[in-house]
C-alpha cells in the first residue's frame, strides 16, 4: 500500500498545517523529470516514516493555490512543516540521507 498522501488545495490545511506530526510535502508536476526521479525516494521515506511524519505530493498544476502561497518557483520543492509553519525548504533532487536527517530533526522534538 502507498503511504504517500496526495495534497490538494482543499485539504492542506487539514492535513499539513494542523497536523500533530512533522509533514514532508512533495511539490511536483506530472511533465516534470527530476519530480519523477525523486518519487520513489518520497515513497521509500513514507514507508520508513509511517506513523512518525506524514509524507506526501502536491501537484502543482491542479493545485496552483497552495503552490502560489507558498512561493514554489521551481520543482521539486520539498517543504518540510511543522506546527504550520514551513520550517525547512529543499529545491531541486536530493538524496534520501539528506531528507530522512532533517526529519528526524524535526521528529526530535525541534519546533519551529
């Protein structure tokens, strides 16, 4: 079973800013390549993280509010939020190790 959650412009602040959890947020395109060679990636760190963060994508084609309020320029964008509030931004592919490291910051108890 997929653990990634798809975010839409209705749902975010349900499922991203009022979570109790830290929450990895995916911003992507389905026309976008480097978005498609970090998705199994996002994958892997939903399975390893279930229960402890929420990992998920938002399309921003079909989404274009949440991108716009945000400030997403380019993609991949991977925001990491916690307590609402953005508190760490990734542009561009980066490896696993990097993403896991600054979520177990997160999870460790850092707030924002």
């Amino acid at each position: 079973m997929d653990k990634v959650l798809n975010f839409t412009d209705s749902q975010f602040e349900n499922q991203v800013l009022k979570s109790d959890k830290p929450v990895l947020v995916d911003f992507w395109a389905t026309w976008c390549g480097p978005c498609h060679m970090i998705a199994p990636i996002i994958k892997e760190l939903a399975e390893e993280f279930d229960g402890q963060a929420t990992i998920g994508k938002l399309d921003v084609d079909q989404n274009q509010q949440t991108a716009a309020k945000f400030g997403v320029m380019s993609i991949p964008t991977l925001i990491i939020f916690q307590n609402g509030k953005e508190v760490h931004r990734f542009v561009g592919v980066r490896p696993k190790s990097e993403l896991a490291a600054k979520l177990n910051y997160y999870m460790a108890g850092v707030t924002a």
